[in-house]
C-alpha cells in the first residue's frame, strides 16, 4: 500500500519490523517478567514475615515452611503448627 506525497512520490504507508525493533519488544518482555517475579518474591516474603510473627519463629525457616507449602500439590490446606504448652486438648485438635 502507498500513499502520495504532495511531492507526487510514493512512500510506504508501514515499514517493516526490522531485527532492533523485534528485539526491543523482547526486552520490553523480558524486563517486565523480572519486575512482575521481584515484586511477586517481595509479597511472598511480606506475608511469610506476618505469618512468622504471629506464630514466632524464625523467619528463614518459615519463608522455606511457607514456600514449601506453596509448592505442595497435593491438597488445599497447609498443616498447622502446633505450639508447646496450649490449652485445647489433643482430641479438640483435629478438627
């Protein structure tokens, strides 16, 4: 397809994707993919903090705890943490 100029010359109304262009589109990607996985690391590491300090802990050993349950494909809940020393009886528990 061309178009006239007012000159009365033709010129390409679009011009080719050249190899810069097509690789700029892949960096464009690429550096999104790397926000979008910094910023999905930064929430998971946020909520694995809240979880650590309502429970106490370390925080290491609950970022692997909750990264490990993350990655467990079978079932839909995570096991709970039981702590020493509380009140609810063995058998009121397991619910």
């Amino acid at each position: 397809m061309t178009l006239q100029d007012e000159g009365g010359s033709a010129s390409t109304a679009a011009s080719e994707l050249g190899l810069a262009n097509v690789g700029g589109v892949f960096v464009v990607l690429i550096s999104g993919l790397g926000i979008a996985m910094l910023i999905s690391m930064c929430e998971f590491a946020w909520e694995a903090r809240k979880i650590v300090n309502e429970e106490g802990g370390n925080f290491w050993k609950g970022m692997l705890r909750e990264f490990r349950s993350a990655l467990r494909t079978s079932g839909n809940t995570k096991p709970v943490k039981r702590r020493y020393g509380s009140s609810v009886p063995r058998s009121e528990s397991k619910l």
